[in-house]
C-alpha cells in the first residue's frame, strides 16, 4: 500500500500547530514508501529492529534521523551506534552504559530518551518510578560523558477505554515535570515521547511534544 499523502500532510499541519514533533514509524514497511514520505519532508523515521534499521540505513539518504523505538538488547547496541539518532527505549542503567561505550567508540554523544512503564499490560518494557528514580539519581552522581537523556518516553494500555489512556499519559506527564530538569541534558527542550496512531491525540492534550505515529501514514503492518 502506498503512503497515504493527505492523511500525512494533514497530521504534519495539526501536530505542527500543537508543536508536537512526528516520527514516523515505518517499521515493517519498504524503503520505497521510507523515501516517498522523505520526499515530501519527513526526515525523523522510528524502527523497532536493530537489523531491520541497518539494512534501510544503508539505503537511504543519511540526513534521515532513525528513532529506535522497540526493545533494545545491550549486545545490539553496537549495530546502530554509528547512526542512530535518538535511543528511545533506555530502560536500565546496563543499557545506558553500553550505549555510552560505543558511543565513545564512534567519537560521538548520543542522545536517549528513559522508557517509562504506564501501561496494564505486563507484556511492555519500562522503568517504574522507583527505577526511574534510581536511574536519574545515579546520572546525577555519575554523567556517562557519550550519553544525553533527553526526556521520557512510554507506551499506553492496548485499549478502547480513553480514560484510561488519559490517565497513564497524565500520569508520564507528571514524571516528566518531576525529572526532566534533573536528566543530563537540563532542562533545554526535553522531550516527552507519547502518543501513536491511535491515541495521539488524547497524548497531546496531555502534554505530548513527540509523537510516534505508524499504521496512520503508513497503512496497516
Ligand atoms: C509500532 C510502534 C508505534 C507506532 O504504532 P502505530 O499504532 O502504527 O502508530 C509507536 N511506538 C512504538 C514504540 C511502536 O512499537
């Protein structure tokens, strides 16, 4: 299925006008469709698998900026660290570590966003709030000179129900307004990552400014 234009031109001019930044989330889906949507603009594209990314890293313009948003495994992290942009899923100090070493390897920061358990469902990944705690506690004690956390990012429940969306994105806007000053980048633009195809919007009432957005543009996976 081809990128649906209209529909992405549309979410562009309403997330725009909110300030909220697009990733498009273009995991399972050709490079054909990456490039038609980079044409008309896009340049911040989300994937979920490490091999997955590498292979259409290679093949696409390399002004692209790649988010890695699915579960990311410390042995992993060195396929990426040349390129990627922005590590969205950190969810343990071990994590955070290692990314920092092959960034050093590749004489570059990169920059990370601490992932955030919100959800019902025990099948996601993320910090809980005393791990957060602890994680930005020990930042604070001990920077990692190759890493910056930029903000939080966190995934609500699978369902139908809006309050109850609305009340986990409440509750990771609350976080956020707790640590983002103490994260290691202070308190210049950091971002809260909330909000895909089908609840962005309920995100950014709640004060989302990032969204991740796939089947929406991209067609159903
Ligand atoms: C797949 C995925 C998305 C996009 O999901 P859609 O429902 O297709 O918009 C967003 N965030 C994460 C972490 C994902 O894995």
């Amino acid at each position: 299925m081809p990128v649906d234009k209209e529909r992405y031109q549309g979410i562009v001019k309403e997330i725009n006008a909110a300030g909220v930044q697009l990733v498009a989330v273009s995991k399972t889906k050709p490079v054909e469709d990456i490039k038609a949507l980079y044409d008309l603009g896009q340049q911040d594209f989300g994937e979920n698998y490490v091999q997955e990314l590498s292979e259409k890293a290679a093949q696409l313009p390399a002004d692209i900026r790649w988010h890695f948003i699915g579960h990311l495994q410390t042995n992993k992290v060195k396929y990426i660290a040349s390129f990627v942009h922005l590590i969205q899923v950190v969810d343990s100090w071990k994590l955070l570590q290692e990314i920092d070493k092959q960034a050093a390897k590749n004489k570059r920061v990169i920059d990370c966003l601490l992932q955030v358990y919100i959800a019902r469902e025990e099948t996601k990944f993320g910090l809980d709030e005393k791990e957060l705690d602890e994680i930005t506690t020990r930042l604070s004690n001990s920077p990692l000179p190759n890493i910056k956390v930029k903000g939080l990012m966190g995934m609500a429940s699978f369902v139908q129900n809006s309050d109850v969306i609305k009340n986990e994105f409440h509750y990771l806007k609350t976080l956020f307004d707790k640590y983002a000053g103490l994260l290691s980048d202070g308190s210049k633009n950091p971002i809260l990552s909330m909000g895909m195809s089908s609840d962005y919007k309920i995100a950014i009432e709640e004060g989302s400014n990032m969204v991740r957005i796939g089947s929406l543009i991209f067609g159903e996976r």
